[in-house]
C-alpha cells in the first residue's frame, strides 16, 4: 500500500510530506539542499514497508493493492501517481 508522498536526492536522502511541495519545503529548510538542488530530486512515495518507489512504481503498486484514486477521473494519469490520488478532494484543500 502506497501511504506517503516521497522525495529521494542525488545523495539518496528521503523527505516525506502528504504533497511533494512538502518534501522540497523540507528539504530546503534542512539547509542541506539548497534551492536549486530541486532538479535533481526523485518524486515518489514509500509504501507500507518504507520502500521508496517512483511515481510509475508507486501507481503500478497503488492499482496492484487496489487503493482507490481520489482524483476525478478526467484528472487520472495512467502512468504515474499523484499525491492527489491518495486523499480526498475536501482533505487535500484543508492540507494547503
């Protein structure tokens, strides 16, 4: 089961947050990362073990696990999943 957003560095490191903006929010104030390192990031998510897998893993391990997608269906990309995917519309908007 996909449970988080992810983002994996050049180093190896992984910042996790409910959206990726979180992650590179993380990051940046770490002070480890500055800025510009952004372009060399990984998006993805962990899974229920804490493997991190990147976004067409994780939506191949999100259909697998039959987790349901919570973006309208004209929003829905086949090859990568989203962290919109993982929450309700109404819970997403709150999360800012």
């Amino acid at each position: 089961m996909i449970v988080i957003a992810a983002i994996k560095t050049s180093t190896g490191e992984i910042f996790k947050g409910r959206k990726h903006h979180m992650c590179i929010r993380a990051m940046v104030v770490s002070k480890r990362y500055p800025m510009d390192a952004v372009e060399d990031i990984i998006h993805g998510f962990l899974d229920d073990e804490g493997n991190f897998l990147d976004r067409t893993e994780a939506k191949k391990h999100f259909v697998k696990c039959g987790q349901p997608s919570y973006r309208k269906p004209n929003q829905i990309d086949f090859d990568e999943l989203f962290s919109e995917d993982l929450y309700p519309e109404s819970e997403y908007d709150l999360m800012g």
